[in-house]
C-alpha cells in the first residue's frame, strides 16, 4: 500500500512539473486597458488589435519560437483599479505590459511595473510628467503634451482666434495640457480669457458653458475626454452659441460624435497622432483590412492602433535582446530600436522613454460626422 502511494505522488509530481513546464513554453505579453468604464470604446478596441497581432506573429512563429500568450486586465479607466491590475499582471509572468490608456491610470501602475522590472509600454498616455520620473522600464507609443500644447497654439494661432478660453477636468492629462497650452498662448500674446475645470461624468454641463459664454471667447479649448467634448459639444448647441471648440487628442474617438450628434460635432477641431485611415505606409493599409476583415470596423481611434505598436516594440524588445529579461529588454528599446517601422510611422525612444519625431495633425469633424485631415 505504501508503495503505491509512493508510485501514485510520483506520478503526480510528474504532472503537476510537466504542467508548469508546458505553462513556461509560452512567452505572456500583458494587455492593461479599460474595458468597462467611460473609455470602454477603447480598451475594446486595444484588446481586438493586440489579439490580432498576437495571432498573426504567432502564424510567423511568435517570439523566441514560443507562442506568445496574451494576458488581459481590464483597469476600467480608473487609477485605483488600475494598480490592483498591474499588481495581478505581476504575478502572472507577464515579461512585458501594453497600456494603459488615460495618464492618470498609467500613472498609478508606473511604479508597479519598473519595480518588478517588466517593461510597460503606453499607448494613450501624454502627461509630461510620466517619463520625468526617471522609470527605466516606462516607454510610450503616444507623444507627449509639450508637443501638443505647441501644436495647440500653432493652431489657434493660424486659425486667427485671439480671445481663447481653457477648459479642462483636472485629471493629469487634461490639467497639463491646459497648463501647457496657456503658458504657450500668452507668449503668443493671445489672450486666455477664461482657465478653469470641468467635473468629468457628469450629465450636464449647462452651468460651465454659461459661464464660458460669458467670457467670450473666440475658441474654446478643451483639454479634456470624448464623452464629456461630446455632452459640451451636445448642450451647447441646444444653447445656441456657436463659438467653436478645438480639442485635445483625448477628444479622438468616433462614440464623441454619437453622443454630441452630428450637427453639434460639426466644425469641432481636434488634435492627435494620425487616424486610422490615414495610415500611409503599406502595412498599415495591409494590417487595417485585415482588422476591418476580423471585426467589421477600423479601430475606434488611433489609440488603440498605439497599443498595437506597444505590442508590436515588446516583440522586437524580446528579439533584440534574445530575451525576456526585463532589463535587457528596456536596454534594447532605449539604445538599439532605431526607426522601427510601426503602423503608426517610425518608432525610436529617447533616454526617458519617449517617442521620438512629430506625431500631432489637426483634424475637423464635418457634416458626415467625419474626422478630415486639415492641411493649416
């Protein structure tokens, strides 16, 4: 009897260690993104473009001949969830992070991430802030607010506005951008007749818009999200006021014209990187009709597109340096990734982990609800 029972923890140490072995033939790439939440639209969108890559680089033989294995936490757009999510990616094997999008999520799972030495790279996360904290292993995608607040400035300046008013909601992103842009505009001599927050979530907005009426604006400048540019787009025509509104990249997204409508978003100028269809280079035409051909639609926004190239850099990471070592890792991408061909354009980070080169382009919603390239 006690023989087998020795036979029988045997056998089963047998299985239990084939498990783990079996568990380690996969390389785990990390996805953080808001799948629930306000920016749902996103998260979803960067969850189906990291699928699809995961899918097509493992039709190509995934990363050091393993297949790679997708690990997905949902942060719901929110900075407390989000460090309980990168706590779980942790423990899970993860040897690099794609995410997250929002600056303030991203910035409560920073630490996180560069204490276990587990390369993070974000896709939707523009504060200046993020990459001056002197995290080895944090890159992004996405450009910073410096290079957008300049971008704002130089577009308020060619469309000859010269009374602007500045709204944002105070979250890391907005708040700096706003800071940034009013700093910019007043060397410009333009003059800021009206700086002050917005409460996000919130279901009217009324109260805000009257006052900003009241200043008298040329342009309102609004720093914040999509779901609030497309209530204050919404209520502000049901006011009558028809003084323009240009915003920042986080008003990107196609659910902002679904919920302020198409004749309210009409005229709406926004910054950001690209759109989807205005990718240029062959294989970002090849890889959108292939997303469009899995999922029957494009991307939601460029965002999510971001993530993808946040894959697509861990993957070279992991075959630059012959390894998932995180430090090995975060050294290739710092000092060797060079003009890597991204669906987004070509990708190179500096010493702090930023993009490097000019990202930012000046859309306009039109009669249709469209996003059209402007040429100023």
């Amino acid at each position: 009897m006690k023989k087998r029972l020795l036979i029988l923890v045997a056998a089963l140490g047998l299985a239990l260690g084939g498990g783990v072995a079996q568990a380690a033939e996969t390389v785990k790439i990390g996805l953080m993104a808001p799948l629930t939440g306000s920016w749902a639209s996103e998260g979803q969108g960067m969850k189906n473009i990291v699928a699809l890559l995961a899918e097509q680089q493992n039709a190509k033989g995934g990363a050091l001949g393993k297949p790679i294995e997708v690990i997905t936490e949902d942060d719901g757009g929110d900075p407390r969830t989000a460090s309980l999510a990168a706590q779980r990616l942790t423990t899970k094997g993860v040897v690099a992070v794609v995410g997250t999008y929002g600056s303030s999520v991203t910035e409560a799972s920073q630490a996180i991430y560069d204490e276990a030495k587990i390369p993070q790279i974000a896709n939707g996360s523009t504060a200046i802030r993020l990459t001056e904290k002197g995290f080895k292993h944090f890159f992004r995608t996405a450009p910073r607010d410096d290079e957008q607040g300049r971008m704002a400035a130089q577009t308020i300046g060619k469309l000859g506005f010269k009374k602007v008013a500045i709204l944002h909601d105070s979250t890391s992103y907005a708040k700096g951008l706003a800071d940034e842009a009013n700093a910019l505009l007043k060397k410009q001599g333009v003059d800021v007749v009206f700086f002050d927050a917005l409460t996000p979530k919130e279901s009217d907005y009324t109260a805000i818009l009257t006052k900003l009426k009241g200043a008298n604006p040329d342009v309102v400048l609004f720093t914040g999200y999509y779901p609030e540019a497309g209530q204050l787009l919404r209520q502000k025509k049901g006011m009558n006021w028809k003084t323009p509104f240009i915003g920042g990249d986080a008003t990107n997204n196609a659910d902002l014209v679904k919920i302020a409508g198409k004749e309210a978003a009409e005229g709406f100028y926004f910054l950001s990187p690209p759109q989807p269809q205005d990718l240029d280079t062959p294989e970002a035409k090849a890889f959108l009709t292939d997303y469009q051909k899995k999922y029957n639609e494009l991307p939601p926004s460029i965002w999510a597109v971001l993530a993808g190239d946040g894959f697509r850099v861990a993957v070279a990471g992991i075959a630059g340096a012959k390894s998932t070592d995180g430090d090995k890792v975060a050294d290739y991408l710092h000092t060797r990734l060079k003009n890597y061909s991204g669906l987004s354009g070509p990708i190179s980070f500096d010493a702090k982990g930023d993009r490097e080169g000019d990202v930012y382009r000046v859309y306009k919603v039109d009669a249709e609800g469209k996003f059209v390239l402007q040429k100023l």
